[in-house]
C-alpha cells in the first residue's frame, strides 16, 4: 500500500478504540471523532487502542478489520518480511504511530521511524 488512504477518504488503516454507544452500536474513537463501524475477523475488547484496516464504508458506518496480529500485518504490508525482524510489539507500535501521524505505510517510513 503507497499511502493510508483509502476509497471514499477513509484511511486505509486507522487507529483508535472501540467504544458502545447508548444504543449498543460499535463506535471507533479516534484522536478526531468517533465513527460508527462493524468488525469483521477477531473481535477486540472495548477500550483497547487498535489498528483497524478499511475495508469499506457500509450505510451510517465502516467495515473495519483489526491488525493486531503479526500474520495480519505481514500480509497487508508485505514490505515487512524484507525488513530484518524485531520484537513483534516493535513493529506494532511504529506502524501505530505511523498511522497516527499521518505518515505513508511503506518500507522507508517504518525504517526511518526505527532508527
């Protein structure tokens, strides 16, 4: 993936917590609102800060998918397995903040950011 944008201006991955709102409904929060979503995959446990990848945008929410797997995020950045491995955490938390600041998901970025 050559960016974090996705279709329709979503980002191709985003960052945030899943929340319930008074009517029982998923709510992604992120640093700049909150965004009604369904889950596709692994479910997550509220309250717990998550890259979601979009999948697509269904009427009044998003389809999102977590990455919070190794597996999962090797497959959608294949980059990574060029890349001599670290400690998995490691990995997870520059892409999160990677994700976080806006900054494009390739091999160069994640590199940089490690150094």
């Amino acid at each position: 993936m050559n960016g974090i944008m996705g279709s329709n201006g979503f980002p191709g991955f985003i960052n945030g917590k899943l929340t319930k709102n008074d009517q029982g409904e998923l709510v992604l929060t992120t640093e700049s609102r909150s965004i009604p979503v369904r889950l596709e995959g692994a479910s997550i446990p509220l309250g717990k800060e998550v890259v979601f990848k979009f999948l697509r945008a269904e009427p009044g929410r998003l389809l999102l998918t977590p990455l919070s797997q190794w597996e999962s995020l090797e497959e959608n950045l294949p980059f990574l397995k060029n890349i001599p491995l670290a400690e998995r955490g490691e990995w997870e938390a520059l892409i999160k903040a990677a994700v976080q600041e806006k900054l494009p998901l390739d091999q160069d970025v994640i590199s940089a950011m490690r150094k």
